[in-house]
C-alpha cells in the first residue's frame, strides 16, 4: 500500500515538471556593456540620429524564441526605438544633456506566453556644444576722464554649460591699434591699459569687444572651441581739463549815429572746453574800449557807455577775454577774441499800425474782468507794418502800461506781423480797480540809428462780475462794555465792504460762536449792542469772543472775530476773613492782617490798609500796601512795653481799616488783638532756624535729621580717605577703635550750620548771652557755650504770680508778657495759652539738647 502511494507521488511531480512554463529574463552585462536590458547604459549627446547604439539581449529558459519592446513614460520624449526580434536599439531623436541629462527607459522580454518589463536608466554624456554666454547684457560703462592707467573698471562674466574644460571660460578682447583697455584672462576685469590715458575731447565713447572662450572638448569625435563676442560702451566722463573758447569768431559790431549810451553793440558767446562738465564763463575786456565800451560779465553783451557823437574813431578793436569760474569763484583758464566795431550811419521808415479800415492808431474793446490767463484778446485787429527792407525793417514791440498784465507776441517783427495780446496776470483786470484799461503799443526798430517808432493807444472796458467777498475793515474788534450796563447797550459797530457793484455790494451781517449768546447784530448797520434781557458781570465773566459773518446777496461772505471785555466797577466792599483777629508778636517781627476784595480788575481790588485807633494810642505803624503791623521804632524792649502798659500782663488792640482804590471807594474794619513777646536770647543761624520752627517741630526735626545724614556722610569720606592712603603706604594700621572719654565738665560742642541762612527781621533784635561773652578769650575765634540745662515741665501760672520764664538754648530764661488779650476771656483761656507757650519752649530746648548730643556722640569715636 505503502509503494503505490509513493508511486502515484512521482508520477504527479513528473507531471507538473513537464507542464509548468518559466519566463524569459534579461543578461545582465554590466553598465560598460552594448548588450544585456541598457540598465545604467550612458550615451554621449552629439550621438547622431539613426545610430544604433544598444542590443537588448536576454533568453526564455524553455529555449523558446523571445521577442523585446521598448517603451517610455506617458508625456516624455521618445529617444530611442527597437526591432523586436533582433533587439536592436537606434537613437530616433536628438539628445541635449543641458536640458536633460537622464532618460528613463521601459525594456520588455516576452516568450508569447510570459513577460518580463524593467524600467533602465539611461545616462546622455556630455560633448562641447554650448559656447560661453555672457551675463548682464549690455555693457555700458561711465568712468571719469580723470582715471587712473591701470585702474579696474568693470568685471565681465560669462557662463558655460558644458561640463569639464568645455565649461572653463577665459576671455581677451580683439586687437586694435588704439586700444586704451586691456581684460584679465580669468577673472574678466577690465582695465584701463598701463600707460594710456583717456581724453573726453578727443573720444568721449569708446566700444570695446570682449570675446569669451571656453576650455575646448570633443563634439562629434572632432575637438572643437566654441566662444562668444560682445561690445562693451564706455562712456568718458568729462573732467576740467579744458580752456573755454569763443564761438562764431571772428565778431563784428555796429554803432548808429542815433545810438544812446546803454545799447547794445553785440554780444559774444564762449563755452568751457570740458562740455560734459561745463563751468560758467566770465567775460571782461581787457583793451581797446577806449572807456565808451562795457560788456557784461555773465551774459558777454556790449553795450555803448557814450553817445555816438562823442567817438572819436570810426573802428574799434575791443579785446575781450572769457574766464572759467571755478568753484570758489576764482578765474581760472580763459580764451581772447577781438570784437571790431564800426560807426554806421543810415536811415529807414518809422514802423506804422493798422486797422481794419487802414492806419489806426486807437484800438478800443469791451470785455468782463478777469479772463483767465493765456487768453487771447480777439475783439483786437491790429497789424504792424515797417515798409524797409532788411535790417532796418526790424523793430521790436512792446505794450506800457500796468506790469505784467497782458503782453505782446510777436516781440521782433521783420517788416510786417499780426499782433496778438495776451493776458497774462488776471488778477490786474479788476473792474473794482478800473472800469478802463489803458496801455501804449510800441513799436521801436531795432538796428536803424533813428530808432524810428509808432505808438498806438489800447482802451479796455471791463463789465463787472461778483468776484469780491465781504471784508472786514479789521480781522478783528475789540470792544470793551462796562458791567451791569443796561439791556441793549451798544458795544462796538464792525464794518465791511465788498466793492462789487449793485446787489453783489450790499452786505448783511450776522454772529455767531459760543459767545454771542449774550449780544445782537443790526443785520445792515452792522451795530453790535447787548440782548435785552443781558446783565453782564465782570466777576462771573469777563471776557467774551465771538464771530461775526457779512454776507452779499449770492452767499459770498467774510468772517472777523470780536473780543469783548467786561469792564469791572466797584461793587465789592474788601472783607476780612473775621472782624476780630487775633495776632502774637515779637518785638521786631511785623505781624500781618489781609483783606480781599472781589472785584475783577485793579484798582478796585486794590486795597490800603491804615490803623484808625489803637490802644495804646501811638504804638504801632502798618504798611499800607501789605497790611504788615509793627511797634514804632521806638519799643525795643519788654521794659518800654510795661512802663507804657504799667501793667503786668496785657494785651495791645487796635482797629485796622481796609479801603479800596476804587470810585467810589468802599472799606471795611477789623479789631486786631495782639499779644506782644519779646525775641529770645538766641545766637547763630540754628538758633533762629530753630526759633522760627518753634510752632512746626516737624520741620526742626527734619533738619536735625539732614543735617546728621550729611555728618555721617563726611565721617564714611574720611575714613575711606584714611583708608586709601594707609593702603598706598603699605601700612598695616590696627582694627581696634580707641576711644577716649571727655571729662564730665568739658563744655559741649556748639554746633553751628554755616550753610544755612536766615532773614527773619526779629534776629536784629536778638539779646546776647553776657555770660557766654564773658567766657570767650580773644585768641579763642571759636569759643564753646556751656551745654543747655533741661527744660523744667510746663505747668500752670496764676495771675498774681511773677512773669513766667522761658528756658532758651544757651540756658538763659526770657521774661514774656502774656494775659488777657481780648477784653472778654475765661481764665481757662488764659491757662491754655500758658501751656501753648511753655510747650512750644520746652519742645525747642529739647530738639537742641538732642541735637548736641548726637554730634557728642559722633565726635567722642575719634578722640
């Protein structure tokens, strides 16, 4: 059972050897190969068309005949075609490898039964076929006259496709026994040849050729060079290196016996050499005028200086010299002409103007004003005609009358012209500044010595356009009302004209603007006045601006603005802020009372102060401009106080009257209490600082405060100074501090601020310590006071009691006077005023005790 199983397995792989069917394939040769699939198969591109160029070559492993085919993608080019049973390939178009240097080939090998495709690439070689091609074309080239031999002046580039040598490029320019370049082989610079220079005058353009060529190679089994030509345009520039010379030469010139000093004998013209650069010309005459000649400088024109009767010759030679001006206005090359001069006498027929009708020499037309300008005046006919021949038929024309309004064409006419006028300034055809325009046509010959001339009258009649708008007689009014007038008041009349005729002159006025709201306008008049229900009010409102607008019938209008000013009257009396003030003053120091007046405007607010009765009587002055009070000259002391008072405490009053400047003139009083004290004994800059911050403690605290910052400040400077120079010394300096105590009874250091300046008036006033001076010895210029004692508690003193002192800085008690100031008090008043005082005392030693003792403190470190 076993064998026949294997048996009929034999069998059926017998069979299936015999009926299976292998494909046919490709050799494979290699890519150096012209047999096998042309996978990796390289063709040169000057191969010609029809060549074969490849066997496709392969087998079918049944040894059946194979057939092949040769195909190439949808849309690519067709190159190449093959014959299906011998497999050969011919090349059927052209190659080019600059456009493409790849084809992609499909190949197939069939056996009619199975087929095998492949997809090859096929290589195209290079060949020289592309000469060089040059870059940014055209070449045109500016360089200075002035360049140096040997200088770079341009680069040229050109570009080879081909590959290898046929794609090097080297370059020369074609022989010419003038050539003034010379270009680098490789890199294509161009130069200006060694030992030639250029010249402007001589070839201002220079066209060079420039070949490029490149490295050579084989093309269709033939070495070939293949190159490209060029023209390079070099343009010179021009640079000074040229003289001027005279133009039109030789020149000759005549002088008429009706000459007159002023004209023109001829006009001579020369031009710079270097025309590319050209510098302006100066002309002068150097000889031969014989002083009855001149010439001007820029325009080269003689002219006769004298009147032809007095020549004495009939030939002049005249020597004219032209100059180049050059740039810092200095004469540098030049050229000399000789201009000859004759004296001629001849005679001609004067020019004469014609009408339609024949000779005329009145031309009238009626016109509106304004035409624009460059129009053509064409209601005038008029013909000039000078009956001569040749030179002594050419005259000039010219139109006198207002400048610039119309002119003439043809200036020059040669015996007969059309004359034509033209407007050429519209503005001066006004009919507001004329109805009639009125000029003198001239026409004057030009070369004859009698200078023969005709004159015809132009007579313009303008009609009149509306052409103006309304104008104000000033861009602005100012006007000025008093305040509370009367509803309707007048305040100010504006005018404007407009000097069109009829309707378009007449003018109507109106206002408007955020001001006007209080005021009218007579719409003809042109009156302005208050609205009827108007109350003005200079200390509400002072100050009012508005427009006002004239307008003509068909809308034309002009605008001006109006300022007006509320004048102030006197009707605020001056007020004090209370009547009855009260005031404390140390003897010396004013004390000062103020009044305000609401009136706007000087001098109703301006007030005068004066004292209408004091108690006592003959004690006090005022100043009557700024209401300061002060004790007449006389009170100095606390003592003159009480001998006037003969009292312990009291209490000085008085009234004070404050009166305006104005018409009429208002016042208002006030009673002033003063209570009077007297300065303390204090000494120096700091003391009246301090004495002055006695009320604001604040402020004397931050003063103590600076002025500690600024001690710290220049102790931290001498130490780093110290520092540094103990560095420089190489110097080891201990780091401990010695300190050395001050004995107990050592006077404190009085430290005083030089930088600080006071103008209290009261520190004229101030008593001096006679203990210190006692203490000072002349050779001591800085002697210091003993320390301050401690301020003693404030407390509470009766009226029966003797006068209170206050401590001062240097230790010394004040006397003050203080009581009842105002004739009805309690005594609790009286008690807070007290404490007020002794506190404001207490608080000032305090700040100073303070003070000293910090810069103890400080000092104590270095002794």
């Amino acid at each position: 059972m076993k064998k026949e199983k294997k048996t009929h397995a034999l069998l059926f792989l017998l069979l299936l050897h015999f009926t299976l069917d292998y494909a046919p394939y490709f050799y494979d040769n290699g890519p150096s190969s012209t047999h096998g699939n042309m996978a990796l198969f390289s063709i040169s591109e000057d191969t010609a068309v029809g060549t074969q160029i490849y066997i496709l070559n392969g087998t079918d492993p049944e040894g059946d005949p194979v057939r092949y085919g040769l195909t190439f993608e949808k849309g690519s080019k067709e190159y190449f075609r093959v014959d299906s049973k011998s497999g050969n390939v011919t090349l059927i178009q052209e190659l080019d490898r600059e456009k493409q240097d790849e084809i992609s080939v499909v190949v197939s090998i069939t056996d009619g039964r199975n087929k095998v495709v492949e997809t090859v690439r096929v290589f195209v070689t290079d060949a020289n076929d592309e000469p060089p091609e040059f870059q940014n074309l055209p070449f045109i080239i500016d360089i200075p006259e002035d360049t140096a031999p040997g200088s770079s002046i341009y680069r040229v580039q050109a570009i080879d496709r081909d590959m290898g040598s046929g794609g090097s490029v080297s370059y020369y320019l074609q022989t010419s026994p003038f050539a003034k370049f010379t270009i680098d082989g490789h890199s294509g610079i161009l130069r200006v040849k060694p030992g030639e220079t250029l010249d402007y005058e001589t070839t201002p353009t220079h066209f060079v050729t420039v070949v490029a060529k490149d490295g050579g190679g084989k093309y269709k089994g033939k070495h070939q060079v293949l190159t490209a030509t060029a023209t390079m345009t070099i343009n010179v520039l021009d640079a000074q290196d040229m003289p001027p010379s005279f133009i039109g030469t030789p020149y000759f010139g005549y002088v008429y016996e009706v000459s007159v000093p002023g004209s023109e004998i001829f006009t001579v013209y020369a031009k710079d050499g270097d025309q590319g650069n050209p510098n302006p010309i100066h002309y002068s005459i150097i000889n031969g005028s014989d002083g009855v000649f001149d010439i001007n400088s820029t325009s080269g024109c003689i002219t006769l200086t004298t009147l032809p009767a007095l020549l004495r010759n009939e030939l002049y030679e005249i020597i004219v010299k032209a100059s180049e001006v050059g740039p810092n206005n200095q004469l540098e090359d030049f050229d000399i002409t000789t201009v000859t001069v004759r004296v001629v006498d001849l005679n001609n027929h004067p020019p004469t103007f014609y009408g339609e009708n024949g000779p005329q020499s009145k031309f009238e037309v009626t016109m509106y004003e304004h035409p624009p300008a460059g129009e053509i005046l064409r209601g005038f006919k008029i013909t000039v005609n000078d009956s001569d021949q040749g030179a002594n038929a050419k005259f000039k024309l010219r139109l006198v009358g207002p400048s610039r309004v119309l002119r003439v064409v043809p200036q020059t006419v040669l015996n007969e012209a059309q004359v034509t006028i033209i407007v050429e300034d519209t503005s001066g055809i006004d009919y507001e500044k004329g109805p009639t325009l009125s000029f003198k046509l001239l026409a004057v010959e030009i070369d004859t010595p009698e200078r023969f001339s005709a004159t015809a009258d132009i007579v313009i009649n303008l009609l009149d356009t509306n052409d103006n708008i309304p104008k104000f007689t000033s861009e602005y009014y100012i006007a000025r009302v008093p305040e509370n007038s009367p509803g309707g008041s007048s305040v100010v009349t504006v005018t404007a004209n407009d000097p069109d005729s009829g309707p378009w002159g007449e003018v109507k006025y109106t206002i408007y603007g955020s001001g006007s709201d209080l005021f009218t306008i007579h719409p003809t008049s042109g009156v302005i006045s208050t609205q009827p229900w108007t109350s003005l009010d200079a200390e509400v409102r002072s100050k009012y601006n508005f427009y006002v607008k004239a307008e003509d019938s068909e809308g034309k209008y002009g605008l001006s603005e109006v300022f007006v000013t509320v004048l102030d009257m006197n009707d605020h009396p001056p007020a004090f802020d209370e009547t009855f003030l009260e005031k404390t003053m140390i003897i010396g120091t004013p004390v000062k009372v103020e009044a305000v007046d609401d009136d706007a405007e000087s001098p109703n607010n301006v007030i005068e102060y004066s004292i209408m009765r004091a108690d006592p009587d003959n004690a006090f002055d005022i100043n009557s401009d700024t209401g300061e009070i002060k004790l007449k000259p006389f009170i100095k002391s606390m003592e003159i106080v009480r001998n006037i008072t003969k009292q312990k405490d009291c209490k000085w009053s008085l009234v004070v009257q404050a009166r305006d400047r104005g018409s009429p003139s208002f016042s208002t009083t006030a009673v002033v209490n003063i209570d009077i004290t007297e300065a303390t004994p204090l000494k120096g800059p700091m003391a009246a600082f301090l004495m002055k911050s006695r009320d604001n403690p604040l402020k004397a605290l931050g003063m103590v405060t600076v002025i500690i910052s600024l001690l710290v400040g220049v102790t931290i400077l001498i130490s780093t100074a110290l520092y540094m120079r103990n560095s420089k010394s190489n110097r080891i300096m201990p780091a401990r501090r010695i300190i050395k105590r001050r004995p107990r009874d050592q006077q404190s250091w009085n430290f005083k601020m030089p930088a600080v300046k006071f103008n209290n008036p009261a520190d004229k006033f101030l008593i001096n310590d006679q203990e210190s001076n006692q203490q000072r010895r002349p050779s001591s210029p800085r002697p210091k006071p003993p320390p301050p004692s401690a301020p003693p508690p404030p407390s509470n003193t009766r009226a029966n009691e003797r006068p209170r002192a206050v401590p001062t800085i240097s230790g010394t008690l004040v006397p003050t006077i203080s009581g009842a100031l105002a004739s009805k008090g309690s005594k609790k008043a009286k008690s807070n005023r007290r404490k007020e005082g002794n506190v404001s005392s207490a608080l000032v030693s305090e700040l100073k005790k303070k003070l000293e003792q910090k810069i103890i403190e400080s000092n104590q470190g270095y002794y």
